[in-house]
C-alpha cells in the first residue's frame, strides 16, 4: 500500500485558494444544498482567500461552472461514504473530483485537438505527434493536476472549434447538431471561466465565417442552433448569480471580501488595463516563468502561422488561432495581478 501510495502523494497538488475557492462550492451546495460556503473557511486544507461577501455570508468568487461539474460526482462518493458509515479524506476528495473533471476535461481536449489535426494533414503519424506535444508539452498538463477551471474552459473552446472545423471542411453536411453542441460548449467555457468571453468572440466570427457561403438564411438558422445551445449554460450562471448574488448579472468579483483584491479589480475593467510591455515579456520570455520557457515546444508555432496564412487554405483557422492566443496575452499583459 505504502509503494502505491507514495508515487501518488508527488503527483498530487493541493490547489490551495484558488481551487478550494470552487471545491468548498461543491460541498456546500452537496452536503447542505446551499452555495454558501461559511463552513469552510476555517476548516484545514478548505480555507480560501478567493472569496466574495454578501449580505453577511461567504461564497466562492469564481465562475460556477468547474464547481457545477464537480457537483454530481461528489454526491455519488459523499453519499456512498455516508451509506458505507467511512469517512472522507480530504485529499481523496480533492483529488477524486480533479481526475474526474479536470482530468476528464484534459482528455477530452486531446480528443478534439487530435480530431483537428487529422484535418490538417492526410499523415497517420503526425496528428498524434502534434497532439502530444500541446497535451504534454505545456501547461495544459501540470494545469490538469489541480482543480482550477483553466483546462475546462480551454478544452470546452478546443471542442467548440472542432465542431465548427469539421463543419467547414463538410460544407454540404451543416447539421445543426454540430453548432447547437458548439453553443453548447461556448456557454460552458463562459459559465467555467468568464475571460473566454474574448476567445467566444472570435469563435462566433469564425461561426459565421463558416457558414458565409451557405447564404443568410443559413447563417441564421444555424446561428439560432447555436443559440439555443448556449442558453442551458447561461440559464445555469444566471439562475446561480441571481441566488446567490441577487442579480442574474452580477458577479463574485463585484463582492470580493479581500480588500487587496477588491481596490485591484475596482480599476479598470474588472482588473484589467492597458497592455504593458513588460508584463508581456514576463509572461512570454522572463526565465522566472515565461510561457515559452515553460512550453518551448510554442517555439515552433509562428511557422504553422506563416504557413497556414500563405498557403490560404487553412488562413481563417490560422488567424483565429492567432487572435485566440494574442488577446489572452495581452488581457494579462493589462491584469493588475498578472
């Protein structure tokens, strides 16, 4: 037992404030069907500092959906564990729900990304190769470790952009299942992340890219697919913002309980400013901890830009891929807390 278990103790990261911030989420609403999360705060290995207050409770800060995710394999174990009269670890629980949702997520993001590259190439070999290098050779991979809700809202934009690929590349075969399941996972990215609204952007630009030569009517009837899809994640945010927060539009950060955080997010828009030069370089090049010293393997991706814009064939896919990156960039570039 102690050789099974000790590999898994290194592999395991505690996602401190940040995770714990949507994890004591999912035990509140599971263990006392409220989103108020005042019985944690004190409680060892729960506590967070990622949290909002209002009206004289405590809740998470974060954007619902990782938490909502979380919510129906927590009450199987919570239950199961109640059923059998065994107690809950807490590091069993934490790390059971970040394997069965982020770690899921992380799978499934390789799924479409390697559907896409099978797009790009007639090779057998290469699409896994290319795969595996994104899966594994940035920080999709550590990030898959803890419970945050970056790989679900990156593999929910992975998966809508399959779905509107494969749409193009069949251009006489547009089921409205494809941009309905596109809405759908557009929604969800939002409902998990709120800053991939810039990345949804583009990707309902690219949408109506598609669909362009299908006419208006097409562009309408497949927009409203798409629509519709989007409209179970955003019920879900707003239903959850309104019980919470008193407002379908209002939002944690606008009740951030840490002075420190609330004056940085009172400044500009929600925390964010203009582009800084430097910060851009700390998070690209800085030894310390730029994105292309974690990821060398993003080194090679400027040439697939180059050759993907010359060529034509593949130039919108390439230039939302382009934007998709660069506006994450530079909205970090402008974050008071990069």
């Amino acid at each position: 037992g102690y050789v099974l278990a000790s590999p898994l103790r290194r592999l395991y990261q505690d996602p401190r404030a940040n995770g714990n911030s949507r994890l004591d989420l999912v035990r509140a609403i599971v263990e006392h069907r409220s989103v108020q999360i005042d019985p944690y705060l004190a409680a060892p290995d729960w506590s967070s500092k990622d949290i909002a207050h209002y009206r004289g409770h405590y809740y998470s800060d974060k954007a619902p959906g990782s938490s909502l995710l979380a919510v129906p394999f927590y009450f199987a174990l919570y239950h199961l564990a109640q059923g059998l009269n065994l107690p809950l670890a807490t590091q069993l629980i934490k790390q059971s729900l970040t394997i069965l949702v982020v770690g899921v997520s992380f799978g499934l993001a390789g799924i479409a990304m390697y559907r896409i590259a099978s797009r790009l190439t007639a090779s057998s070999h290469m699409p896994l190769i290319a795969t595996l290098a994104v899966a594994l050779g940035t920080m999709l991979w550590p990030y898959s470790a803890v419970f945050y809700g970056h790989v679900i809202a990156a593999s929910f934009l992975i998966i809508a952009f399959d779905l509107l690929f494969a749409a193009r590349v069949r251009p006489h075969a547009h089921p409205g299942w494809h941009f309905f399941a596109a809405g759908l996972a557009m929604g969800g990215a939002f409902l998990t992340e709120y800053t991939t609204a810039l990345v949804i952007l583009g990707l309902l630009v690219y949408a109506v890219y598609v669909l362009k030569p299908d006419g208006l009517k097409a562009i309408i009837r497949y927009g409203a697919m798409g629509a519709l899809g989007a409209v179970p994640p955003l019920l879900l945010l707003m239903s959850y913002n309104f019980f919470t927060f008193g407002s379908p539009i209002a939002l944690g950060y606008a009740n951030l309980a840490n002075q420190t955080f609330a004056t940085g997010m009172s400044g500009g828009l929600m925390g964010i400013h203009r582009p800084q030069l430097g910060i851009l370089y700390h998070i690209t090049l800085d030894p310390k901890f730029g994105l292309l010293w974690l990821s060398p393997v993003l080194l090679l991706a400027p040439i697939g830009y180059y050759m993907g814009i010359k060529h034509g064939e593949r130039r919108a896919e390439s230039l939302l891929s382009a934007y998709a990156i660069g506006v994450m960039l530079l909205m970090n570039a402008g974050y008071y807390l990069w």
